[in-house]
C-alpha cells in the first residue's frame, strides 16, 4: 500500500465507522463484477450514509490523490466498476430509500442507492409509474442507471433515463456538493448541468440523489408474439404499429431466431408460436385510464385489430395475444431470459447501435466474418430495434479471442453511423474501440470536461478514456 492511501485509510478509520470503512476480507467478499461474485481489489470499501460523509471521504480522497471508484448494483457489463489494490471503492447501499412523492407534480425524490424495482414499486402505490424497466430492476440502483443512462425495454415511448430526471444532488471531486434538485418540467437557465453526469459513468461525479419524472399508470396493457418472414416484414410493422398505436406503443422486442432457438430449448421456456420463422417481435401497447372491463375489451379489439391488419397487408406471419396478466409475463419472460447466454462457453456478449437500415447489411457482413474465422460458431442477436438498439452474443473460439471478435463486431460500426454503445456504457472494457464511434475532436472535449470537473482524477480513473 502506497503511502498516500495508507495516510487516507487512517483518516478515513478515525472519521467514521468500521462498519463505515471496510477493508481486509471484507472487502475482498465483495464482487469484482456481476461476472465474477467476489474477489474485489480495493484497499478499502466505504459505505457512507449520507451526503455529507461521502462529501467528507472525497475531501479526504482529494486531499492525498487517492482514487475512488463508485459502485452501483453491479450489474454492469463494461468493467466500469473494477477497482484496482491501489484505489478505493465508494458503496451507496446505504443511501437508498424514496424521500418523497409529489402525486400532482408526479415527480419523486430519491437516493441514488435505491433499486429500481423499489422505486417502481412505490411509485405504484401513488397511481403512478416510473417507466424504465430492465431485468435486473431488483439490483440495479437508480445512480447506477444514471451513471451509465440506461434505456431497458421501454425506450420507445419514454426515453432513457436521462429524458426521466428533473434534478440531481451531486457529490463533485473535491468533496463540494452541487445541489440541482430542480422539480421543474421547465428551466432554461444556461448550461442543463446536471446532464453532465448522466452516463458518464462517476468519472465527473457522485450522484446522490434525484428527482425523478413518473407518469400515470397504464393499467390496460396488451401484449402479443409475432412472427415475421423478414426484416422488411418486421420493420413494416413496427412502422404500422407506430402510426396506429402512436405513444401507446411502449416497446417493441424483436427476437431472431437463434435467441428464440436459446431460450426454448428442452427443459427451458416454451414458446407459443412456431419455431420456423427468421424473426419474432414482442410488441407491447399501454393505455391510461381507468380499468375495466369495457376498457380492457375496447382495447384489446383496437390492439387485435392493428396486428390484423399487420397480417392482411402481408407482413405477419403468425401472432399471439396475450389474453390475461400471467399470459403477458409468460411471453415477457421469453425475451428477458438473457441468462441462458451465460450457459454458452466461450460466449462475447456485445450492446450496439446503428441506424434501423443498416441492420440487415451489418448483421450479414458480421456473420459472415465470424463464419469465416470460426466456423464453429453460435450467432445469437435480440433487440430493442425501435431505438436502433441490438444484442448480439457469439459463442466461438476461446476465451482469449475476445479482441478479435470485438473489433469484428465494433469496426464495422464506424461506417454504418453506429455506436459501440447502446445502453452500457464503455467502462474498461470497450474503451480499446471508442475510437469507432467518437472521433477525436469529441474525445478532447471529453478529455476537457475531466480535467476541468475531476483536474486530479481521482473519480473512476481509467474508464472511458
């Protein structure tokens, strides 16, 4: 241990408590990532409880040079959270929990350390719903969304979370503490600063707290799998679904056939639509309002009415209504059981994004690269697609073999206008390949705001950049 972070771990041990400031075993318990359970490097783990310690341990952090990296729910795919021995871990597990709910303002005040599924969950208790949704809503952490901006499954209709905040408390390098808790739907005073922080993944700051938009709940939901004979077929219908339906259209899930050919496998989920078809969509429509029967029977005509006509035109092949609440969670269990991939060995696991028309062109290309240098492969790709955002895992060669199938799966973005990075972040391990989505110009501007916001950095060192 270097001298400047032993002289900090002392300080930090005679300023706050043991339960406060974890080091040894404790810390080495800890998860590296959500790929690895344990086995965290970090000289020490500090769990602060409130603004004021964490702005406390940054001033101390500051003061010696000390690196600190910010931890969320772990369930980050980039490597932005590693820490190595000579740097600290910062936990807000210990600031979580909703402070308030304005019902007339629909807005919500909440620490950064608080899951998604509790904020969900208390926002349903109001009549309201905070709409970012995402598979791991029972771990994932409001900051740690904010950190990377995450999108989820409904990006659609609401936007990532940076389009769901109306304020944010942030605890800055030097341990001062920005306060832009702002509940206005509407201020144009200057620089919007708070965005500054929004998926730059703590390299600026510490996110603390925020004020979050909530919209009404949509108790009248309809559901449907649909098969589809081509992309064409598919983007058709996404296009007449989008005219019809308009903002009631929440997401629209496009699985090909070897994600589906993954998840139904024996012994897995079964699913209701034949196994034969090149592509499958789980569209989703949500309508406010009062429930009831003769709400729920208009809609359900209205939403059978709109995939009907997707068939009559030609487009659809096949489709499926859900016809009760159990009946939709089973055919959203098909797309969010992601975990499978996790069964295959070797398998690279990659969040991209490009332009809805350059799809086919890009996923054929890189297929066919994959095929040429590992014909022994697994080529599985599921998405978002109405926010041009796609999922693709390749199980191939060995384990060693991740930076060429990296760069096969990010080079070929540049061209097509795309992003290595839909909804992850870069972290450590996409940063190699910024490169093919941020030229160099916006990299400096990067590289300004840090120095300026974080001059000695000390705020997640190394990610990103």
């Amino acid at each position: 241990m270097n001298t400047s972070l032993d002289i900090v771990i002392t300080q930090l041990k005679k300023r706050f408590a043991s339960t406060v400031v974890l080091v040894g075993d404790e810390v080495r318990q800890r998860p590296v990532s959500k790929q690895i359970p344990e086995g965290c490097q970090a000289a020490a783990l500090l769990r602060p409880a409130s603004t004021d310690e964490l702005a406390d341990m940054l001033r101390i952090c500051s003061q010696h040079r000390v690196p600190i990296v910010p931890r969320a729910g772990m369930t980050g795919l980039v490597g932005g959270t590693v820490t190595g021995p000579d740097e600290i871990a910062l936990s807000l597990e210990r600031m979580s929990g909703v402070i308030s709910i304005d019902r007339d303002a629909q807005t919500m005040v909440v620490l950064a350390g608080t899951p998604l599924q509790i904020v969900q969950e208390a926002a349903a208790e109001h009549g309201l719903q905070f709409p970012l949704d995402l598979g791991a809503r029972g771990s994932a952490t409001i900051g740690g969304m904010l950190a990377t901006n995450a999108g989820g499954n409904k990006v659609l209709r609401y936007g990532m979370i940076r389009d769901m905040v109306l304020g944010l408390e942030v605890v800055l390098s030097d341990g001062s503490v920005m306060d832009a808790m702002s509940h206005l739907m509407k201020n144009n005073t200057g620089l919007d600063v708070k965005q500054l922080y929004i998926g730059t993944e703590g390299t600026l700051g510490i996110i603390t707290r925020a004020v979050l938009k909530l919209y009404p709940c949509a108790p009248l939901r309809n559901v449907a799998m649909c098969a589809f004979g081509s992309f064409d077929a598919m983007i058709a219908t996404l296009n007449h679904m989008r005219s019809l339906a308009g903002p009631a259209l929440t997401s629209y899930e496009v699985m090909w056939r070897s994600y589906l050919d993954l998840v139904t496998e024996p012994g897995r989920l079964r699913s209701p639509l034949g196994a034969d078809y090149p592509l499958y969509a789980l569209i989703e429509c949500e309508y406010p309002g009062p429930a009831s029967d003769a709400a729920e029977l208009n809609h359900v005509e209205l939403f059978t009415q709109q995939l009907q006509a997707a068939m009559e035109a030609g487009w659809m092949e096949d489709a499926v209504i859900a016809q009760s609440e159990s009946e939709s969670s089973a055919l959203w269990h098909i797309r969010d059981e992601v975990h499978y991939l996790r069964e295959l060995n070797p398998v690279f696991i990659f969040d991209v994004s490009l332009p809805i028309a350059h799809m086919p062109a890009y996923l054929s290309a890189l297929q066919q690269s994959i095929d040429d240098r590992w014909p022994d492969n697994r080529f599985i790709c599921y998405g978002h697609i109405g926010d041009g955002n796609l999922h693709i895992a390749i199980s191939c060669g060995s384990a060693t073999d991740v930076e060429a199938v990296s760069t096969l799966v990010y080079a070929p973005l540049q061209a097509f206008g795309g992003s290595i990075s839909a909804e992850h972040g870069i972290g450590l391990y996409k940063k190699p390949y910024l490169c093919f989505s941020r030229n160099a110009v916006e990299q400096d501007v990067m590289r300004r705001v840090k120095a300026a916001l974080d001059p000695h950095n000390i705020l997640n060192p190394g990610k990103i950049l």
